[in-house]
C-alpha cells in the first residue's frame, strides 16, 4: 500500500496524465484523473470481503467539499470518545451498494462488529468495510463518492 501512495504522489507531484508499473507478480496502471485503469496483484490486502460492483455512482450536484485527509483526521481527534472506523486502504468511500440503494450506515444506525459500514473502491474492487466494533453511528466523517486515504476517520462510533 505503501508502493502505491508513492505512485500517486508521483503521478500527481510530475503532472504526469498515466503510469504504468509491471512486475513480477504486480501491475498497475493510474491516470491522472484518479482512478485505476486496470490492475493485476496477487493479494487483496487487509481487506474483510471483495463484492462486484458494476455500476458507477450516479451524477448529482456537487455537496460542499467534506474534511479530507489531515481535516477528517482533526475532526475526529476531537471525538476521543468514540471508536474511529479508520479507511484500511486508500479508494473512493461509496456509503451504499449501488447508487439507487439505500446506505449500510446512517447517523443513529446500531452495528456490530461485523455490520458492514460502506464500500471502498481500490483498483476496481469493491470491499466492504466493517465496523469491527459494536454500538451507535454518530459520525460520518466523508461524504459518498469522495476518495479517502489510508487511515484517513470514516465513523465514529458510541458505545
């Protein structure tokens, strides 16, 4: 994952439009407008489930821009009572399955440790993301469709 951030950085710190990088078990391909091309690895990372998911997210009028990064990070620093659903990989943050369903999370929402909270995009795979944790969804910290980044504060949950 590590490799990977460094690839973004150079592709978006050059103004390079597309990467490429093969190896022997590895390739990948990146455009500058974000979003993977295409990629072949031989591990799926940390990630709990891998579901398909064909449909893109529907447009719509552009929300104001979320806390990202070192904001969402500040944010959520503020609540230290709650259990922070940390990003395990970096992607784009989609709260429901499809654009027509429902969210898995809303504010108020109940989990468990194995509810499933949203679905992140890495490289063409969806993943679900759990809460890992029981008790009530009282933040959400990144708005649906924004890319988000390892680490990076999803939920904040209430015991």
């Amino acid at each position: 994952m590590e490799e990977l951030r460094e690839l973004i950085a150079l592709l978006r710190d050059n103004g390079l439009a597309e990467l490429e990088l093969e190896r022997e078990d590895f390739r990948v391909r990146l455009r500058r407008e974000g979003t993977v091309v295409s990629a072949d690895h031989g591990a799926a990372g940390t990630v709990r489930n891998q579901v398909a998911f064909d449909s893109a997210p529907a447009a719509s009028p552009a929300p104001p821009p979320p806390p990202t990064g070192t904001h969402a990070a500040a944010a959520a620093s503020e609540d230290q009572n709650l259990h922070i659903i940390p990003s395990p990989i970096v992607g784009t943050f989609y709260r429901s399955p499809s654009p027509s369903a429902e969210p898995f999370v809303k504010i108020g929402t109940s989990v468990e440790p194995q509810s499933v909270v949203c679905i992140i995009e890495a490289m063409k795979l969806m993943n679900e993301i759990q809460a890992e944790a029981s008790g009530e969804v009282v933040k959400i910290y990144v708005e649906n469709g924004q890319p988000v980044e390892y680490g990076q504060p999803l939920f904040g949950i209430k015991s």
